[in-house]
C-alpha cells in the first residue's frame, strides 16, 4: 500500500534513507514474530483521526527520542508525526540511535544491494495511538475471564492480584477481578501524574529557569522555574541548556557593562521537604526546582545513580563556572530570592510538557515524575510540597471524571508505599488519553514503554507480543505492576491494569514473566 507522503514530514526523508542502514538481526527476529497478527490487525481497519489536536505540539513530540518502535504504512493517519511510510518518527531516530533494525524500508530503492530486508513494523501500536478502533464488536466478557482467570491464579502474582480491562472506544469494563480495590501502583503512579499535569498545563507549557538581575545591587539571582531536564552537558539536545542560559545571560551583562556580580540562586518555588520519605536514593534527587542533569554524578541519563547532595548549589556553582568563562566574574553562590524588581537577563525553557511527559514515562523517570506533580499543584494553587501535590492530581482527576474512590497520592512517582491506585483507575486514566477530545492528553499514550523495544519494557516480551502491547511498569519490593494498551487479535483497542501486591520479593522475574504472560494472553485473544 503506498501512502501519500505527509507534507510536514517529507524534509526528513533523505534523512530517513540513511538511518535504515543501522539494521541488527535483533529486531527483525522480533519483529517477525508478529507479523501473522500485524496482517489482521492492518485488515481490521484503520483508527480515526483525532481531532482538534495540536500541530506544534505533535511537531516538536516527533523529534522526542523518547519511543524506540517502528509502525506499519497500512494504519497511517495524519493525526500525528508520522513519515510517508506511516513510521514515528521519534521512534524511528530511538531505534536507530539504539543500534537496532526495524520498519519499512524508508525511500530505499527496492533490491538495492547491500540492505538487509526491512523488518516488519507493528501496526498495532499505531492503532492504539489512534484511540480509537473501528471493530464495532468488543470481546466477550466470559471467553476474556476465562482466557484470563487461569494466568491470574499464578502464585507468583501473589494471594490477591487485581485486573481490569476495557474496551478503549467505549470505555466499557470487559474482565475484572477486585478491580475497585486500591493497591499500592509502584510506578503505575506516573501515568496519574501525567495525565494531571497535562489537564492543569496543557501540553505546550514549557518550564522556564532563567538569570535575574537585581537593580542597582549587581546581583544575578538563577531563579529554578521547576524544569527537571535542565542539562550542563555540552550536547543538550532538544532539552534547555545551562550553558546557552550563560552566554546568554553573559552577553546581556556585557551589554550593561557589567563584568562582576553576587551570585545567587531561588528555590522558592517549591515548599516542604526536598528529601523524598525514602530518603537517599538513587532513584531520586533532592526535590528542587533548580538542577542540572537530575543532580546525577555520573553521564547517565536515567536509572539509578548517585546524586548530589544539593543539587540547586551544584546547578549555581556550574553556572558560575560558565559565566567565568564568558569574561564574568561572580561570587560564590547562596540562596535568595528574586525580587519582582528583577530585571530577566536571559531564559531558556524545556521542550513542551508533551515530551517531558514521554520522557518520564518512557524512562519511567522519578526526577521528571516528582517535578510535574509540585507543578501540577502551583498551577492549581496548591502549595508545592507532597501534601498539595497529591490534592493537586486528584483534583485534576476528578474534574475529569475518573474514579477516584479509594485512591491516594503521596507522591508524584510511585516511589512511595502509601500510594493507592485501583485498576479501574488506571484503565480509565488510559481510556481518557485515547479519547480524541482530550488530545492534550495523547502524550501519556506515545510515551508508554513498547514492549521488548523501549524503556521499562526493552529487555520483556520474547514473544509474539513484542511490539504489540504498550504498557508502564511498576516495581518494589514485594509490588508488580502493569499498565497499558493493546490491540487484541480482531483488532479491538483495549486498556488493562494488572496488580499484584505481596509477592515473593525473592522472586521478582517471576512475577514480571506472570504479568508478561495475562498481556500477551490478552493480545492473542479472539475472544467472541
């Protein structure tokens, strides 16, 4: 099936050509595995458009390496950030930068020597990013319990799992077992968080820190605007750069005249306590509205590692350094606060909360999660500490009209135990970023891990699932999780929640390998 080529996108297709080079076996292998699937799926038809979505938005979420999945041609909508060939393209440029094969080979001439065959794109995954299916018939409620029920028995899945799943397109409860019961999420928490703080803000907002100057005192104040993917690395990406903020603010002084200044730093857009209830840990910085790379100590970029032991002094120290070495002598750096006198020297800002929201998601980030949680309360007008947070997202959720009943938010990752989510929750939270009049909320979907490919789910699903389910982990010690999307063998869009509290905590692979098994289960179904 050929697909017209999609304005927006057709600069990128030289661009295109020369990524499909970077092919690995891996992919393919997996890829392939889906195929008799992909087939029907891309026979059943293709989702609707979702409207009143917003350009720049999707634009920008298309250069976000935050997904790692090639789709298929035959789905394609022009909804979205999609090439000719009906490829993500954020997923496209993940894949590559990830080393690994996948999708329809992108302007190549056909039997051109030296390239391996494209490998099989996963039409599914793009169905569920259209939010809708045009099956008209849903699975049937007892061939889904007892396609599921015998999974659900596992003992590794502990004395009391619970599940739901629904039908996307009517929002309809096809299985569920203790589904209204709140259960610790684990990281299941951040899909609440997201879809709060893009209701709040919406998903163009950009979080902004930016360099102040206090009249006729000579003091530079670097004043945290709450962005938790402010970088010092040279490379920065699409993310904000403290260094571009320096030479910005370091040509703004020269322009004044001014060769030497007070360095201080403003946190005071956060209240409460910085250290999170767990305390030190490598999973989470200190909570401030002003750091560089997540207070990391390393070059990574997510996962564990160690981290500073204040961040917002570190983050003023560098900036301090960088300002040196534009011809701008500062002081040592302490806490202030800029006053409303204060005169903007310069200012960068993240990328749009649309990609921040993947990114978090994606990376299952807890920095990101616990930052846009304090947002969501400052923009709802609630103090920026744990407690106004928590009120923050369940408002949000409420006003959406999502059950709440029974659901506490501590935090704004999952880290904390006392968190409680029901799978009914998490369900509707999913079925509501797919609904196309709340297209602000689409990011919550495209950042989801895809499973065997990206994020939380690269090293799961050997099956033939792989590609097809969309889903966000959650993991402590005794607490799996798991939350997503799929499309089921006849093509119907559908959402699931599966918790599993109490289990082995000596035996966490297998309570993951459980849950792998009722989704995969659950995508195989032609359950009439």
């Amino acid at each position: 099936m050929v697909v017209p080529e999609l304005r927006p996108w057709r600069a990128a297709k030289p661009h295109v050509v020369r990524l499909t080079d970077a092919v690995r076996p891996r992919l393919a292998r997996a890829a392939a595995a889906t195929k008799p699937r992909l087939a029907r799926l891309t026979r059943a038809g293709k989702p609707l458009v979702a409207k009143g979505a917003r350009p720049k938005t999707w634009q920008y979420t298309a250069g976000a390496a935050t997904a790692g999945l090639a789709l298929t041609a035959g789905v394609v909508t022009a909804a979205g950030p999609w090439d000719s060939s009906g490829q993500r393209t954020a997923e496209r440029d993940r894949a590559v930068a990830l080393g690994r094969a996948g999708g329809t080979d992108h302007g190549s001439a056909p039997g051109a020597p030296g390239r391996p065959r494209p490998a099989p794109s996963a039409g599914p995954v793009l169905t569920g990013l259209g939010g809708v299916s045009t099956v008209k018939s849903a699975p049937d409620g007892k061939a889904l319990t007892d396609a599921l029920t015998p999974l659900l028995k596992d003992p590794a899945l502990g004395p009391r799992p619970a599940a739901a799943v629904i039908d996307v397109t009517t929002g309809r409860r096809l299985f569920g077992t203790s589904s209204g019961t709140a259960l610790t999420p684990a990281s299941t928490t951040k899909v609440a968080t997201a879809v709060a703080a893009l209701s709040a803000m919406g998903a163009d907002h950009r979080l902004t820190t930016r360099a102040a100057l206090e009249p006729d005192t000579k003091e530079v104040v670097l004043v945290g605007g709450g962005d938790p993917t402010l970088t010092g690395r040279e490379k920065a990406g699409p993310w904000a750069s403290l260094r571009t903020l320096a030479a910005g603010t370091a040509a703004a002084l020269a322009d004044r005249g001014v060769r030497e200044v007070t360095l201080s730093y403003d946190t005071t857009r956060y209240a409460g306590d910085e250290m999170h209830p767990i305390g030190v840990d490598g999973n989470l910085a200190r909570i401030t509205p002003l750091m560089a790379d997540e207070g990391r100590t390393d070059d990574s970029t997510s996962g564990p590692a160690q981290r500073l032991p204040d961040p917002a002094a570190d983050a003023a120290r560098r900036f301090g350094e960088l300002l040196k070495s534009h011809g701008i002598k500062t002081t040592a750096p302490g806490p202030s606060k800029a006053t409303t006198r204060a005169k903007t020297l310069a200012a960068v800002s993240s990328p749009p909360l649309s990609a921040v929201v993947e990114r978090m998601l994606t990376n299952s980030d807890n920095d990101i999660a616990e930052a846009l949680a304090r947002q969501t309360a400052v923009a709802t007008g609630n103090r920026a500490d744990f407690a106004g947070a928590g009120k923050a997202i369940s408002g949000q959720l409420r006003k959406l009209g999502l059950p709440v009943k029974g659901a506490a938010f501590k935090d704004g990752s999952g880290l904390n135990r006392a968190d409680r989510l029901t799978p009914d929750l998490l369900t509707a939270l999913l079925a509501k970023a797919a609904d196309p009049s709340h297209p602000e909320l689409r990011p919550v979907l495209t950042g989801l891990p895809v499973a065997g490919f990206t994020g939380t789910l690269t090293t799961r699903y050997t099956d033939g699932a792989s590609g097809v389910v969309r889903a966000k982990t959650g993991t402590l010690s005794g607490v799996h999780t798991l939350a997503g999307t799929l499309v089921d063998e006849d093509g119907r869009l559908l959402a699931f929640a599966f918790m599993a509290t109490d289990t082995d905590p000596g035996r966490p692979a297998a309570t993951q390998q459980a849950l792998d098994r009722i989704a995969s289960a659950l995508a195989a179904c032609g359950c009439r």
